[in-house]
C-alpha cells in the first residue's frame, strides 16, 4: 500500500490491489499543487468537509472515473444531488468496503459548500487498510478525545494539520499527536496560503523532542506504508 501527499489535505491511497483513494483533493486552484486533477484516478474520494479547498476538484475527478464518494450524510447527499455515487456515513459510525474500513470521528471546525449549502458536521477519517490504520485529522481544533481515538484504534499514521488560523498550529498539533499517539506523524494543511504558512520542520523537531516519530512528506512524494 502506498500513500502519496499532493499538499494542503490532499492525499491519495493505492492498496495492493490497485483500488486508488483520494482524500480532500485540492488541485486546481492551490499554488502548490504539483499534479492537475486530470493526471489521478479515483475509485473512491473521501471528503472531511464541504468547504472548497477539500472538496476541490473532487467533482470533475469523480465524474471522470465513476468514483464513489464517501462522507458524511449531508455530504453524500449533496453529492448525490450532483448526480454521483455516494456512501452515507456520520460521526461514530464504520463501514467495510472493499479495499478495507472506514470510521469518521469529530472534528472540531465548520462545513459549508461554495455554494451555501450546509454540509453536515465536519469529520476526521479513520482508515484501516491492509493492516495498517490511519487518521487523518480532517479540519480541527485540538480535542482531548483524541487520547480516545488513539487509544481504540492504535494508530499507524496520523495526518495532522499544522497551519494555524484555521486548525491546529504547531504547538497544539504536537500535542494531538502527544494524544493520540500514532506511531509516525505526518502534517498537513499548512503553506497553502500567507495565512496558515507554517514550518513541518519545526513540527518534525517538536514531535521528535516528546519521543514521537515525524516524516515530512514533500509534495508529490510517494511512501509506501
């Protein structure tokens, strides 16, 4: 299995068996974007919320590959709207697809599409694929439960948001990650815009210095989980 970060909450997951995941892709229109939405396939795309840098170009990927969307019920039903496959989740709830499980968890932040439309409570995403279990944080704020999300579903990878403004800046971003105790920590949304630049390196320093373990992936980089 292999994960690939295309920057701000962008990633993408390829299992195995070839099913290709996206996560909040944000292409077109983000200045550090390194791929277009035309160069990547999805089976499935994922949304931790309705606002347009996460929703993104989800809609022309989707209606280009037949994806399914998953996420929250307001969510899917917005998409569904639009014509598309979607799965309905909500917060708590789990559901077994066929390149493995997917649980959303809170996230404390809004969701409200470009276009007004109210899209349900934003979520972070749990994923338990091929063994290995990963927590994107999706948009938040620091939350003490996430000592509980941690603790239920011992973490392999947690996607952590470092920007500031908008989530967690640096600080309380090592601090979920203090929580939550993933085994590696890999941040996120940050560098997009002047308002949430931020420095993953002095996460990296910050993470290592409370005995956690950090990988600063560049944009575009590939890792394989």
């Amino acid at each position: 299995m292999k994960l690939r970060y295309f920057s701000h909450s962008a990633f993408q997951i390829t299992t195995d068996n070839k099913i290709s995941i996206l996560i909040d892709p944000f292409l077109e229109g983000n200045p550090n974007a390194p791929v277009k939405q035309s160069d990547i396939t999805a089976d499935y795309i994922i949304l931790s919320h309705a606002h347009g840098d996460h929703i993104g170009d989800a809609f022309k990927i989707a209606k280009r590959c037949n994806s399914t969307f998953i996420c929250v019920n307001e969510l899917a039903n917005y998409c569904a709207d639009k014509g598309f496959k979607a799965h309905n989740m909500h917060i708590g709830g789990s559901h077994k697809f066929d390149f493995g499980r997917i649980k959303f968890t809170i996230a404390h932040h809004g969701s409200m599409t470009p276009d007004g439309t109210y899209g349900g409570e934003p979520a972070g995403i749990l994923l338990f694929i091929e063994g290995k279990t990963i927590y994107h944080c999706g948009d938040t704020g620091l939350f003490y439960d996430m000592k509980l999300i941690g603790e239920m579903n011992p973490l392999d990878y947690m996607l952590v948001p470092i920007g500031d403004n908008f989530t967690m800046g640096i600080d309380d971003a090592v601090k979920a990650v203090e929580l939550a105790n993933p085994k590696t920590a890999i941040p996120m949304h940050y560098n997009t815009f002047p308002v949430i630049n931020a420095d993953p390196y002095e996460f990296k320093k910050k993470v290592e210095a409370v005995g956690k373990n950090c990988i600063v992936l560049n944009f575009n980089q590939e890792i394989e989980l």
